[in-house]
C-alpha cells in the first residue's frame, strides 16, 4: 500500500492537544478558552484539535447538554460555545501564537434532528421497516448513506466551509473506518485546493493511511491497559510495536494515555496505570509518532469528566506537569530524532520483561528513553549496543552524561530516564 497524500511539512515532530470546551472553563465558551491559548502555547503545544463545534441535536439528546458527537448542523457552531465569529476569532488567535487548528468531524451520523433528516430523508440508512437506525445501537445519532452521490458532495462542501471560511488547518476524523475510504479520498482532494491540510483518523484500519496521515493508538492503549492489569506480559507490547513501525513510510501514530472517550468512560490515566501514569506519557511523546495530550492533564485532571453534562475542569492551584510536558514538547522540537523518517533501537536486555528501553535516532541525534512499567522494586537495567556510544543530557535533571556502548542504570517503580544529544 502507498500512500496517496504527503504530510503537511508542519506536522513533523508535532503534538496535539485536545480541546473539551464545554469542561475547559466555567463559561464554556470558545473566549473563555481563549484566554488559556498563551499558556499552552509556552507548554509547547502545536496543533489544538478540538471536539466537535457544531450544534448538539435536541432529540434523543443523552444528558442535559447531549453529547458533541450528535450533529444538528455541519456548517455552524454550537451556541454554548459562542458564535461563528468567536471561532474564527479563536482560530486567529491560535495562528498568531504559532498553532494550528484542526476540528472533529462527524461523518458516519448525523442526530436525529439534523435538518437534512426532514429535508433529504433518503440520505440516511433506514431499516427493514423503512426507519433511520444506527448500526452501533447509539440512541442519539442515525446513520448516514454513502452510496447517495448528493449526500457526499453536500458534505464536502460542509468541510470545505470550515477550511474557507474559518481557517481550520485539518481535521480529526471520527469512527473513520465506518465511512467508505473513497469518500475521505474526495473529501482530501477538495477540501486541499486551497492549501495543505492535516488528517488524522479514529481508526486503526492501516489501508486507511492511504489518505489520512496519522491514525489512532487504540491498539497500543489496550494493551498497554491489560499489561498494568496484569492480563498482559510484555511481549504483547513489543509486538504492537512492531506492528506499528511496519505501517507504510510516512504514515504515523497516535499515542496518548487518556482522550476524551478513555476518561470518561474508562478511567483517568491514574486509574488505569497508577504509578506508572507518567512512565506512559513519557512513551507516547517519544516512540515515534504524534503525541496527544487531553485537557486537563497538565494539571493534572484525576477525575472522570460528564461527558453528557457540564463537569468543568478544576484549574485551581498549580499546573504540577506544565513544566513535565514542556520539558517533552521542547525536546520534540529541538532534537532531530523526533523528526519525519527517523530510526529506532528497542534494546534487548535481560530486563525487557519488565523494562521498555529504545533509541530514537537521524543523522547526529539521539534520544534514549528508559522506561519501569511492571518492576515492582529497584531494577538494574544494563543496556548494550554500539549506537549508545556518545554525548548526552538527562532531559530532566540537566547533567551531562558520556556513554561508550552501554549504559547502566537503576530505576523504581514507575521511573523513566530520558537521555539526548543536544541541538
């Protein structure tokens, strides 16, 4: 499989940080978040996806404000958020710090009060007995017909809206896989007229990449969860990864420890990996990829958000891992390791039951990120081969480091060790 599409240039060694408006701030507006866009981006983050902006149908609506997912209209903002103006206003703000923007779109479904259901009926998969349905038994949302050519281009010209007039620099794609490929092939083709864009899929169906540039983790999240629980040893970890780096040239991706679905249906990243939690999210800002980092953990958010009710994030007192995910960001950005088309060594050691060690390397630089998931005490870690041999610093505590061509090093549970060349 080749892929038909290039990566945008900007996405090379990016991140993305999703955005829950609705439980970002008290007011939950597109202004009141606003406000935070400067903080974020001195964390360091690239590119804001954030959850769907468009207006939540009121039939079958779950909970008081019903769920993001539940589309009434493609082309216009919810009104909880703001208006159309506040989002472009948003989307300028953004770019002017040097962040790009990306929006979720919902295309499987529609709610069951969208106003194609009274105005273009036939549009949408009706059952048996001639009623709108939805495969997955969603109660809030109806499934859409994609053999109908009028539905696809209307579509289309919904996405293209937001790529003229708002701004938007690509798209999060929800449940990708439950839409026909050749349908995300035109929409790529129409929607990059005007300039490149982003694409990044719910979906971890690889043939998919032969349009999006990056997909989902889900795979990798699973088993990193089963692995915590114990269900899981660590050869399945070392086989999802090398699973994931077959995946064709130039394709990417996404890690994470938590989103919006893991947390509220799920659990926090504390519930799920415990002591561990931040050993995870040093893995997913440094195996190759893109990393994705939740709203609110940089705080961090221990706590499930509603994800059908108003359920703010509690931003008092100090952000405790602002500095952490700067600290990986800026790492990101400066070491060319983190960079499209780059190499890596996962070491094998008489640990690698317990412990994941890896280089990632282009060119001069190098990064070698040592990771404690399952021991349970201090653990040696010897470490052996030829491409460690050079000149490094501790990201984290700042001291140099010489290496010939091996390391040694103790950790404790949950303890991680980032070494890298400098620029």
């Amino acid at each position: 499989m080749e892929r038909k599409f290039l990566t945008v240039g900007w996405a090379s060694g990016s991140n993305i940080y999703e955005v829950n408006v609705r439980q970002y701030t008290k007011e939950g507006t597109f202004n009141a978040f606003s406000l935070h866009l400067p903080r974020l981006k001195q964390m360091g983050v690239d590119i804001l996806w954030f959850m769907p902006v468009t207006p939540i149908s009121i039939k079958g609506r779950q909970g008081s404000l019903g769920s993001y997912y539940a589309c009434s209209n493609y082309a216009a903002v919810n009104p909880e958020f703001g208006s159309i103006d506040d989002f472009k206003n948003l989307v300028n703000q953004a770019h002017e710090l040097g962040m790009k923007v990306i929006i979720d779109w919902v295309a499987n479904h529609t709610g069951w009060d969208h106003h194609w259901v009274n105005e273009h009926p036939e549009w949408y998969k009706k059952n048996e007995k001639g009623e709108f349905f939805d495969e997955h038994n969603w109660i809030d949302v109806i499934d859409l017909n994609f053999v109908v050519k009028e539905m696809r281009e209307e579509m289309i010209r919904c996405m293209q809206f937001w790529v003229s007039e708002c701004g938007i620099d690509g798209f999060r794609c929800d449940m990708a896989h439950l839409v026909p490929i050749d349908f995300w092939f035109e929409a790529r083709t129409a929607c990059e007229h005007s300039k490149k864009l982003f694409w990044l899929a719910e979906c971890e169906a690889v043939e998919y990449h032969e349009v999006f540039d990056v997909s989902y983790g889900w795979e990798w999240m699973q088993v990193s969860r089963k692995l915590i629980q114990g269900e899981y040893g660590m050869d399945y970890v070392y086989q999802t990864l090398h699973k994931y780096l077959q995946y064709p040239a130039g394709s990417q991706k996404l890690l994470f420890t938590t989103n919006h679905d893991e947390n509220s249906w799920n659990g926090t990243e504390y519930e799920k990996y415990g002591e561990a939690a931040k050993a995870f999210a040093v893995f997913s800002c440094t195996f190759p990829g893109i990393p994705l980092i939740y709203s609110g953990q940089e705080k961090p958010n221990k706590k499930r958000l509603l994800f059908f009710d108003k359920d703010e994030i509690n931003w008092d007192g100090p952000l405790q891992l602002q500095g952490f995910y700067q600290k990986l960001l800026s790492l990101r950005k400066t070491n060319e390791a983190f960079q499209f088309e780059t190499e890596i060594q996962i070491f094998d050691h008489e640990n690698k039951n317990k412990v994941l060690a890896y280089l990632c390397y282009k060119n001069q630089s190098k990064v070698i990120v040592i990771l404690n998931f399952l021991a349970s005490e201090r653990i040696i870690i010897d470490l052996q081969h030829e491409l460690i041999k050079g000149d490094y610093i501790n990201l984290f505590s700042g001291r140099p480091h010489h290496f010939e061509s091996n390391l040694n090093i103790g950790l404790y549970p949950g303890e991680f060790v980032i070494y890298h060349t400098e620029k």
